[in-house]
C-alpha cells in the first residue's frame, strides 16, 4: 500500500490526457429498505405540550409518505415497514426483522421533545449507531435514553438485554454489533438525510444540529447500514405547526427521499450514476476525489472494500496515475458536502474535481 498517497494537488495541471474509466458505478444494488415508524401502540411517544399530537402518529404518516416516494421513483426497490398500524413492536425486533429479511438499508423515523420547558430548540438530527461519547457535550444522551426506554415496558425485558439498563449510557457498549464498513456507510447515509433534511420546512439551516452517534438499541441490531432520524420538536410550536399537518408531513418525506436519493446516487448499483449513458455528452459534474495510486488498486484491497462504488480517472504519463473517486453530483456545493463528510471520515485528504464528458475540467 505504499505506492498509495493523497494527493494534495490540483491535478488536472499536470495531467495531459484524461479518460474516466469504471464509469458505470458498480456498488451494491438496493432491494429492500425497511421504514421504522418509531414507537406505536402502547407507547406514544413525546407528546405534544396538550397531549393531543403524539409522536408515533407523526413517524407512521412520515414513514408511509417516505415509502410511497421510494416506490414512485424506484419502484424495483421493495419498502418493508416494522410497522403499518397503530401497534407496538419491540425495539430490538424491529433491527432483527430488517436484518432476518436482508433488506439493505434501515430507517428509523422519531420526533424530537426537549427536556426543559423553556427550550427554544427546533429542527432535525440525524443519528447512526456510535458509542464515542467523547465527542458528545451536549445532553444528546437524552435522546438515545428517551427513545430506548421504551424497553423498559417490553415484556421479560431484563433477560433479553441481559443486564441493559436504559438509564446508564455505558451499558451500550455491548450492543455494539455492527462492523466498520456498516457504520461508515450509514454516516454518509445520515449525512445526507440530515443535509438534506436541513433544508426542508423543518429548517436547521440556521443552526443544524447535525449528525451525531448514539447507542440506539433499534440501530444496534441492524446488520446493515442503518439511520434514526428526529424530524423536529414537537414542543417547538414552529416545529409542530409542520409535523402536525398532512402537506407537512409530505414535504418531510419528500425532503428524506431526497437524503436518501442522493446516498442511492452516490453508493447504490441502482442509483442514477449506473444508468447514465457514457456515449451521450453529459453535463458538468463534480466528484471527490479520494486518493491516487501508481497502480490499479483491487476492488478487495482493504481501502476501496467498504467502497465498491469507487472509480477512478486514468491520467496517462503521470506516476500516480489512477484518481478514485466517489459520488457524481450536479452542484459543485453537494460535492463539497459530500467530501467534509468523507474528510471527517476515512479519507481526510479528499477534494473536489470538475468531469465533463469523461475529462477533468476547470470549475
Ligand atoms: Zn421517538
């Protein structure tokens, strides 16, 4: 792996002749998503300050919407609910059920409720399974104990957690099931549900609260990559004024789609990227480059493993001369999106370059 570096410069300065190859994206493709309304029955949820507005209503109707925009725009990809009525399901049956049924990717839909009266707080986050509490300073574990307690009132609870104690952060760690590449693929997945998200009616442009970890029991049992959404605060009225009202629901579901078309687009076999027709000129795009290698790197070699979707630029005459890239996005800002999130993640020298018609170009 040695002959294998970041390059930290702008290369199509010193790049003469172009050629894109592994055009057509080759990453898994997506069969099945499971939708978790999250809560149900027995179990409401956060309350609005009047008690009429309950959250386990609002998740079903998001996650309905959500499915119904995955069916219409992807109707191969098979939606599967934890959930279709008014009824509760266990916390970690939901993660099993989507893992027994190999579905592809998990998608846990709550609303938020702030623990102080007082709170001014609005907006959606976006969580992925994670038990580094060192980067937390917030009372964000509030949110991973009200959402898990429900376990509580599970029927044999304390056998089946063995030893799980929703009240004591530290006892997650044991749930902690899921594999690396799993978790890298769920964090590009929440960040582009929370980008996205962030820009819909429930607004967090202003302050987004961003995507964070937490020990999620629901997500700890989910075999693959799997995110909880908190679309806003039902005890924000500007918040609830949304949640509480079918166009805004729509317009949530539309806004998650679109995270979830962009993860498609970027990650997915069956995403946009795979059918475009490489013979027909297409408009600028952008990608992020994630390393150059002297040699081609096998698909197996444990850098591009999590990262089948991969491809790179063949620039001729230059010693390291295969560009891997990820994702193809149409605004150079997505792109630069895309590529924080993946230099806080596992390639922390990625940059952004300009494609047109299988040739670097200036932006
Ligand atoms: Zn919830």
């Amino acid at each position: 792996m040695k002959k294998l570096i970041p390059v930290l410069v702008a290369f199509f300065s010193i790049c003469n002749s172009y050629a894109i190859m592994g055009q057509n994206f080759s990453g898994p493709v997506i069969h099945k998503v499971v939708l978790d309304p999250g809560h149900g029955g027995h179990d409401p949820g956060a309350l609005s300050p009047d008690r009429k507005l309950r959250e386990k209503d609002i998740n079903l109707s998001v996650a309905k919407y959500l499915g119904q925009e995955i069916n219409k725009h992807y109707p191969d990809i098979q939606v599967i609910y934890t959930r279709t009525g008014d009824v509760a399901v266990d916390l970690d049956k939901r993660g099993i059920m989507a893992s027994e049924q190999h579905a592809d990717l998990f998608i846990s839909i709550h609303v938020n409720s702030a623990r102080k009266p007082t709170s001014i707080a609005v907006g959606p986050e976006t969580w992925v399974f994670g038990g580094d509490r060192s980067r937390r300073k917030d009372d964000s574990y509030d949110v991973v104990l009200k959402e898990n307690e429900v376990i509580k009132f599970e029927e044999n609870y304390k056998a089946k957690y063995e030893g799980f104690d929703p009240n004591n952060p530290q006892s997650m760690i044991v749930f902690n099931f899921q594999k690396d590449a799993i978790m890298r693929q769920s964090r590009i997945l929440g960040s582009s549900i929370q980008q996205s998200l962030r820009n819909g009616p429930l607004r967090g442009v202003e302050k987004d609260r961003g995507m964070k970890e937490g020990g999620f029991v629901v997500l700890a049992y989910c075999s693959m990559p799997a995110v909880l959404v908190e679309l806003g605060f039902i005890n924000s009225s500007a918040d609830r004024k949304i949640l509480s009202s079918e166009n805004g629901r729509r317009d949530i579901a539309r806004n998650l789609f679109k995270g979830f078309e962009q993860y498609m687009n970027s990650y997915a076999g069956n995403g946009k990227s795979a059918v475009s027709d490489n013979t027909v000129p297409s408009p600028k795009s952008f990608r992020v480059q994630i390393m150059a290698s002297a040699e081609k790197i096998p698909p197996s070699a444990p850098v591009l493993k999590s990262y089948p979707q991969a491809g790179y630029i063949l620039c001729e005459g230059q010693r390291f001369m295969y560009k891997y890239t990820l994702g193809n996005f149409e605004t150079r800002e997505d792109a630069q999106k895309y590529c924080n999130e993946l230099r806080d993640g596992p390639f922390p020298d990625a940059f952004v370059i300009a494609v047109k018609d299988g040739q670097l170009v200036p932006f």
